[in-house]
C-alpha cells in the first residue's frame, strides 16, 4: 500500500498556497532589513512561551476512484472545534527605534476529538461510481517553528507583532465506503505528517508576568493514495482553520 504525500514545500503545497509562500517571503526580507539596519546595537533575549490555543478548523476531503480508465470523485466538508497545548521557545532580538526581531520553535499537543463527514456516492452506473461512506480526520500532536518582526509601543509597556512559520502535524485520516450491491463495508485509514503553514499576529503585555496573546490562519493540503490491483483511490484533505491563544512568556 505505497503512499503518497502532496504536502510541504513541493509539490501541491506550494502550488496550491503560493500567496501564503510570497507572504512569508517578504515577512523574511522585511526581517532581514530590519536586522541588517540595527544589528549593531540589538540586545538578545530568550523565552519561554505557554498557551493554550483554540479555534475552529475545517476539513474537505475529496475521494477520487479509478477503475479502467475512468474515474468518479466526490468531495465532501465538515468542520469542528480545536484545542491544543503549546509550548514554545525563542530568541529575540532588541533593534533600533524598538523594533523587535525574532525566532522560535514550538511544539503543540491535541486534544482535538474527530471531525466526521459523509462522502456522497456518484450513482451514475459506472464500474469506478464512489460508493458512499464516512470519513474521520483526527489531529494528534506537532512541532514547527516561526519568524516574528514586531515594535515596541507605549514607552516600552507592550509589543506588537506578526508571524509567519510552519508546523509538521501528525494527523490520524480515515475514509470508508459501502457497496451499495452488497452492504459490504471497507475502510482505509493511515496516520501521517503533513506540513502546514501559518501567518498571525500577536500582542505581548509588559506586565509583571507578560502575557501574550495571538491570532493565527493555517492551511495544509495532504494526499495519499492506494493503489490496488485495477483500481486506484485517490484521497485529498484540505484543512484550514482560524487559532487563538493567551499565554504568558517565561525567563523574558
């Protein structure tokens, strides 16, 4: 059973969310600016940042059947809520005219239960029609990493900034169909890492314990495939989904 990712900097991902690469190209030439304008008097620091985060994601998932040279497809989408645990760790650095320059890694946890869906059948009496079934998708844990070009306001009391990055996922996908001849059900189900990008901004309060708050848009395409004796299956999940979180930043 050969599978086959679409995810990631090749290939479908960067095809299908070429915005979203331009965007975190620029965010990275900006950075560089800004590093190469003040390097010389930039003061380095480091933190710890816990949150949680939550929001809602969508998913559609496409199943594609090829028999003979023909083919069906149908695609249906449903949605849920989404929590997780995130922990992250950076660097920052201090600019000139309170420009802020950073880097982190981060690892996330969740707690998300499955978001479920029905794939619709194509009854149109051919040999490769997509039998109807239901489809489950699962996030489980992730790690990434993001750049963060921010400023200084309000005498130095708050920071304001965006963020651009990527996280690895380790997602539990499964998508079933029923023959509508004979009642038999089947069901094809893999865990795998798909990449997804990010952009957001945030707000860090300079209080006695700062606190930090963010807003972030993610998207991610993942394929694999089965392919079988005369026939091949063809299953495609876009996710996409709107996080917020509210954490407070250590040893800053």
């Amino acid at each position: 059973m050969p599978v086959t990712l679409a995810d990631g900097f090749g290939g479908t991902l960067l095809k299908t969310e070429g915005r979203a690469g331009r965007a975190l190209i620029r965010l990275v030439l900006a950075a560089g600016l800004c590093v190469g304008a003040g390097a010389a008097d930039a003061q380095t620091g480091f933190y710890m940042r816990v949150a949680p985060e939550i929001g809602g994601i969508a998913v559609e998932h496409t199943k594609k059947v090829t028999i003979q040279g023909g083919s069906s497809s149908s695609t249906s989408s449903s949605s849920g809520l989404s929590l997780l645990g995130n922990v992250s760790a950076g660097m920052q650095l201090s600019l000139t005219r309170n420009w802020i320059l950073g880097g982190e890694v981060e690892g996330v946890v969740s707690s998300q239960g499955k978001i479920e869906g029905v794939i619709a059948p194509t009854p149109n009496g051919n040999i490769h029609d997509v039998w109807p079934g239901r489809w489950d998708y699962s996030d489980l844990a992730g790690a990434g990493g993001n750049i963060i070009l921010g400023r200084g306001v309000a005498a130095g009391l708050a920071e304001i900034y965006v963020l651009g990055g990527v996280r690895r996922n380790w997602t539990e996908f499964a998508t079933g169909g029923t023959n509508p001849e004979t009642g038999v059900a089947g069901e094809d189900r893999e865990r795998l890492g798909r990449w997804s990008w990010g952009i957001g901004a945030g707000t860090t309060l300079r209080l006695r314990w700062p606190l930090d708050f963010r807003v972030r848009y993610f998207r991610s395409v993942t394929d694999w495939t089965i392919d079988a004796p005369d026939l091949l299956l063809d299953y495609r999940y876009r996710t996409s989904g709107v996080l917020v979180s509210a954490g407070v930043r250590l040893f800053d």
